[in-house]
C-alpha cells in the first residue's frame, strides 16, 4: 500500500457510517461536504475495495463497510484506552514502582501510608525491597529502585535526601539487666557493658549517630556482636549478649526477654525519603507525596 492510513481516516470513515449521510457527518465532523467524500474515496482507493453504497435514496455500508466499521470502533476504543493510561502514568496514577527501606522504618507508619497509597491509586504496581541503607543508596543511583526510605540516609550530589521522620534513641536491655527499673537512662551507665549492633557497611550515618550517643557520654563502646536486622539484634539482647541502642519505632514492638527505655541523650535518628535528582517520574513524585501526607496527618 503505497499510502498509510491516517487516523483522520478511520474518524472520517466513522462519522459518515454511524450517520449514514455525508451531509451530517460533514457537520458532525465541522468540516465541509466535498473534502469529506474526497477523504473517504482516498481511503476506499487505499483499501482497494468501497466501503459505501451511494444511491439517490441515500447510502449504505458495503461488506467491507460493516467489517471496517467493527475494527475501526475496536480501534479507536483501544487508542482511547492507551491515551487514558498513558495520561495516567504521566500524572503518577499508574504504573509500576519499585520501593526500597531499610528494616526498621517498617516499625514506623510507613506500611500504612503505603496502603493509604494503594488505595488511592489502585492500578498502580508497588514492589517492596528490604535493602540496607547502604545498598538503597546505590540502587537508586542506578535506577534500581525508584523510592528508598533509608535509616539515616547519606547526602549524595545526584540524589535527593529529606527528612520524613526523626526519631530518639532508646535503650534495649536484657530483662533483668541491672537498669531496668530505671524509667530513663543516662549514656554514661553503658559503659563498660558490651553491644550488639548493626554493621557500619550497613549505613554509614546511622552507625555514626548510634555511636555518638555513646561518645558524648565519653566512652567508646565494646561490640561484642554484629546483627543485619533489628529483630535478630534484640533476639540477641534477650540472650544476654548485650545491650543495643535502637531508634524508638524498634521499642514499640514486644520481645520476649528483652525491654526497652528512653535515654537521656539529644541525639536523634532519622527516617529519610531517597529519590533522583532527575529522572524521578510522576509516580514516585505522586508515592511521595502521600506518604508525606500520611505521616503530616499523624504529627
């Protein structure tokens, strides 16, 4: 077919076949009578075959007319469609989303506000990674992920970091450990005790600032035991293997074996969103934002 067909084609060809008359398809279409049969003789050429009876009593489809007529309807009805979902996805309504976090901001409202999000955009796909800090970081750098929420996340040039939660220290203590019937308790009584702690490879930032709850009170603590997630690390600390300083989501949750105090301590943690700088699309950017919104509703 030397010629391609247009989609003017097939809303030219419509017009005259739901009305069965040029004149008003002409008017329907707000165009004139003659470049409108023109429009469809070039089409007839095109498929080689009339899609029209034309009599003086008035005009009506061909066989070929009728079979046109179906895939044209089914045609136009899929593009609609397309166009709908494709308008969709540019607004963050629909797509796909893969969303890194870090183990204990699950402790947090986070599962909630995702379902909050779900429900207001349903067909949107959202896949949930546990991923270090750490390992957050690099995969949004690669695309890998299109959302992170990092425990402490660490300022990088091609990254946008922001604050969506901070949060206190709080002690994890065996049991019967020596302070528990202290309602709060003061960083200098760790010392000497020995800690069970997440690796620093895991998130640079969240180690410093553990730490420094200890280095303010003016020791530097023994790690007697590393562990990759906040459950493991307090099953620990019910073992008697040492004590731990955890983010005060971690303390809401019930360990058998293991209790948990506030500490006197200035420090803080942080729960932090991670997106790119470019390239971050309408649906994390829509994700984000109802997250936010879910969290400012709860402060």
């Amino acid at each position: 077919m030397k010629d391609e067909i247009e989609l003017r084609h097939l809303r030219y060809f419509l017009a005259v076949a739901e009305t069965l008359h040029f004149g008003r398809a002409a008017k329907k279409l707000g165009m004139a009578q003659p470049p409108l049969s023109q429009q469809i003789r070039r089409l007839e050429e095109m498929l080689g075959a009339p899609l029209f009876e034309r009599t003086t009593r008035g005009v009506t489809l061909t066989p070929a007319g009728v079979v046109l007529r179906e895939r044209a309807l089914s045609s136009m009805a899929r593009l609609a469609d397309d166009l709908e979902q494709t308008r969709r996805v540019a607004h963050g309504e629909e797509g796909r989303l893969t969303v890194g976090f870090s183990g204990s901001v699950m402790f947090t409202e986070l599962p909630m506000a995702i379902q909050a999000y779900r429900r207001a955009y349903p067909r949107e796909e959202v896949r949930l990674r546990e991923m270090w800090t750490s390992d957050q970081l690099a995969a949004l750098t690669d695309g890998s992920i299109d959302v992170g929420f990092l425990r402490d996340g660490e300022r990088r040039p091609d990254l946008e970091i922001t604050p969506l939660l901070r949060e206190p220290f709080h002690v994890a203590l065996p049991a019967e450990h020596r302070l528990k019937r202290q309602r709060t308790v003061d960083p200098k009584d760790f010392e000497g005790e020995p800690f069970v702690l997440f690796a620093r490879r895991m998130g640079n930032l969240a180690f410093d600032r553990t730490m420094r709850c200890c280095l303010d009170a003016g020791f530097q603590p023994t790690i007697a035991q590393e562990a990759p997630q906040f459950p493991t690390l307090i099953r620990l600390v019910a073992a008697g293997l040492g004590i731990s300083l955890v983010p005060a989501c971690v303390a809401t949750i019930t360990f058998p074996g293991a209790i948990f105090r506030p500490i006197r301590s200035k420090r803080w943690t942080s729960v932090d969103i991670g997106t790119r700088v470019v390239g971050a699309g309408a649906t994390a950017t829509a994700f984000v934002e109802t997250v936010r919104g879910h969290f400012a509703g709860k402060g």
